[in-house]
C-alpha cells in the first residue's frame, strides 16, 4: 500500500512541490521494508503512532547525519591525495630552508656547487641566487679554469650568464697580459662559448655581439700589447660569429665588414680601423702578436725551470749544469730563428749578437768542468764582455719601447724591448749563478 506519513496520501493532485519532496525523500522507504514513504506533510489513517514516530526520527535526525556522514567520507577521501601533498610541501619547505641557510652561511664555490646540485630548486631563491653569483665572481677574478665557470651556469638566467662569460673572458685576458702568459688564444673561447652555451641554453649570436663590444673593446687607456692582443683574439672569432650566423640564417644578419665597423664605432678607436679593416695589416699584426706571445711564454716556462734547478732545494753545483744547459741552448736557438724571420738588418744583426752573445756564456760555464787555470777563465770573461759590448751597440732602438702614431712599428718596438727584456733576466740568472760558482772554485783551489 502506498502512503505518506502525515496526512492522506493523493498522489495524482499533489502539488510540484510535494512531488519534489518525495523525491527527496525516497531513502526512508527503506526502514519500512521495501514500501513507498513520502513526504512528511501526508500519511495514512492506518499507520500506527509508532511507526509515524519511526519515520519521523528516522527522517530529521538519522537521515541527516547519515548524508552528512557519508558526504564528509566521500570529501575526505578525494582531499586525501592534497593533503599528503600540502604536508610533502611542508616537509620540503622546511628542508629548503636548511639547505637556504647551509648555502649562505658557504662562501666556497665547490661547496655552494655541491649545494646547488643537490637541491637546484633553492637557487631561485634571491638571496641564494645573489649569494651564489658573487661567489661565482670571485672564482673569475680569481682567474679559474673555463671549465669551471660552466659548472655554475644552469643555475643563472640567460643575461647573467652572459655576464658572467664575459667577465671570465675580460679577466682572463688581463691575466695573460700581465703575467706574460699564452693561454688564451680565439679557439680557447670559441670552445668556452660554445661550451657556456650548452649549459645555460643563451643565443649565442647575441653573446658574440656582447663580447665584441665588451671583453674585447679597445678601451683608449689599454696598454699598447693589450690591444694587439684583443685584436689579434677578436678577428678569428668575428669570422667564427659570421660562419655560426650564417648557417643559421638563409640571409645573414651582418657582414664582415658591417661587424668590424660596429665594433669600431662602439670602441670609437678610429685609428686603429684601417688596420683591423685590412686583412694583410691584421695579418702583420697577428705575426708580431703570437710572436711576442709565443715568447713570453718560453720565458715564463722557461725562467721557471730554471729556478727551480736553482731554488733553496736544488743548490747549484757542477753537477746539474748539464741538466740546466739545455735550457739556455734553446732559448739560443730561438733567437737564431727570430734572426732568420726578419728582413730587418739592424734587427737581424741585433738578435744575433745576442745569440753570440749567449753562446760564449755557455761556453764560459762549461769551461768550469775543464780545469782551466785562473788565465784562461780570466780571457773567456774577457770575451763576454767584448760580445756585450758588441750587443749593446745594436740595442739602441730595439731595446726601447717607442711610443708610435704606426701602431706596427710601436707594436715591433714592443716585441724587441720584450726580447731584451728577456735576454737580461737569462743573462743575469746565468752570470750570477756562475760567477759565484767560479769565485767558489777559486777558493777551492
């Protein structure tokens, strides 16, 4: 039978509204076995008290906390993944922080490496992020490996890191000036670009561009060999830019000539344009340069090698000059080349007498294990110094640094006064090393 529980079931002139509640209420025909129960407001004549108390209990208390129950159930459950979440955040952050605190409290730039690998998500933090890159910069200034900045890139943004290549590059070439060294050379930083940009992903066109008018300028207060040596650097690697921005481009961005112009316009160094602009002037130059450059550094190599044959831990003696020997042979043989290189006269006959010069030298020092009498060591002195004297004679312009409006002839004058230079510091580490070995070997006798 059909009924409702208040009044008198009609279920043909119930109204939307009644009809709507029994809908709703279509759950509590389950607590009478199977039977249709309707809305509150209806019931049968026949149903007894209790079962009318049943159903009402049933429909305002039970029912409810029955939906609510179940809905905070079902919410639960499908909040329950954001909530394991939200506490995984919680977790990190707090991890984050330590490891935030753990960087800043570093100033080292492996450790802050180390750091930085294992959580890279705290270099977006600012304070990590400015931290890290005034570390990075002072492993620059420091004059560290190319390949060591590389490590540190992924964690800049483009422009930063762009900074930062060329902040290496600039010190970089200021170490090798000052220091006499050849280490930088164009391919060394064709490769370190190329490298960088591997590693932080920046357009490398856009970084070439940079470093033209950057690292590379000839800044009017820079030291005449400076700027050969950014010259000499920078034109290889504008051939390079183009090559790059050529096959990336049907149509190239810049021509040769354009970028040499706007490298030029942007250092406003007029004077040295027509040079950098000519490819035999530039060629003259990059001669002179890698010359010069080449033999700093047999100098550098070769002066260190001899002190240390002659350092606190290695006192000289008789025995290991024939260890030392060698070394002064061929820096002689380099000069005898420089000689044959040049169709300067005067230059020729200057790198000469310095060869000469060098080889009664030698031919002194050996005299030592000869047991020569007092006399002939005496004339074999007399000898060097005639030869020096004979030097001395064509060493009035070479040896002299001439400031020059001819940037080539400044830059030949630069090298000879570099080879002179060279050439007193072996000729002084030679004769006062055995000088004082003779004066000892007089005493012996």
């Amino acid at each position: 039978m059909t009924f409702s529980i208040f009044n008198s079931y009609d279920y043909k002139n119930k109204s939307f509204a009644l009809a709507a509640l029994d809908k709703l209420s279509t759950p509590c025909r389950l607590a009478f076995g199977g039977k249709k129960v309707y809305v509150l407001s209806q019931t049968s004549k026949e149903t007894s008290t209790s079962a009318r108390v049943a159903a009402v209990f049933f429909s305002v208390l039970i029912f409810p906390i029955a939906v609510i129950s179940i809905s905070s159930l079902v919410i639960k459950a499908a909040t329950l993944p954001w909530i394991w979440q939200k506490k995984n955040v919680k977790n990190q952050s707090k991890q984050a922080e330590e490891m935030i605190k753990q960087f800043n409290a570093t100033g080292t730039y492996d450790k802050a490496i180390e750091i930085l690998m294992k959580s890279p998500e705290i270099g977006k933090n600012p304070d990590v992020y400015k931290n890290f890159s005034n570390i990075v910069k002072t492993k620059i200034n420091e004059n560290c490996s190319f390949e060591d900045i590389c490590e540190a890139l992924p964690f800049f943004e483009s422009v930063d890191a762009m900074e930062l290549v060329n902040q290496a590059v600039e010190v970089r070439l200021s170490n090798d000036y000052q220091n006499n060294r050849n280490f930088t050379t164009a391919n060394s930083i064709a490769n370190f670009i190329q490298k960088a940009s591997e590693k932080n992903s920046f357009n490398v066109n856009t970084f070439y561009r940079k470093l033209f008018t950057n690292a590379l300028r000839l800044n009017t207060n820079d030291d005449l060999m400076l700027k050969a040596i950014k010259m000499d650097i920078a034109d290889p690697l504008i051939e390079i830019f183009l090559k790059n921005n050529n096959s990336n481009s049907s149509k190239p961005i810049l021509t040769h000539r354009e970028v040499k112009v706007l490298l030029f316009i942007l250092i406003k160094d007029f004077n040295l344009f027509k040079i950098f602009d000519t490819p035999e002037e530039m060629k003259k130059v990059s001669e002179i340069v890698q010359n010069i450059r080449s033999m700093n550094q047999k100098r550098f190599e070769l002066l260190g090698q001899l002190k240390e044959l002659t350092g606190e831990n290695s006192k000289y003696s008789q025995e290991n000059w024939p260890s030392i020997r060698p070394e002064f042979t061929k820096f002689q043989a380099y000069l005898g080349q420089l000689a044959d290189d040049t169709n300067d006269e005067k230059e020729k006959k200057y790198l000469l007498s310095l060869q000469e010069l060098f080889d009664h030298m030698i031919e002194f020092v050996n005299s030592f294990s000869d047991k020569l009498s007092l006399e002939e060591l005496k004339a074999f002195e007399e000898r060097i110094k005639n030869s020096a004297a004979e030097h001395a004679e064509n060493t009035s312009v070479p040896i002299t640094d001439i400031a020059s409006d001819d940037f080539l002839l400044a830059l030949h004058h630069r090298k000879m006064k570099y080879i002179a230079d060279f050439s007193e510091e072996m000729k002084i580490f030679l004769l006062d090393n055995h000088v004082q070995l003779n004066e000892k070997l007089e005493k012996a006798s």
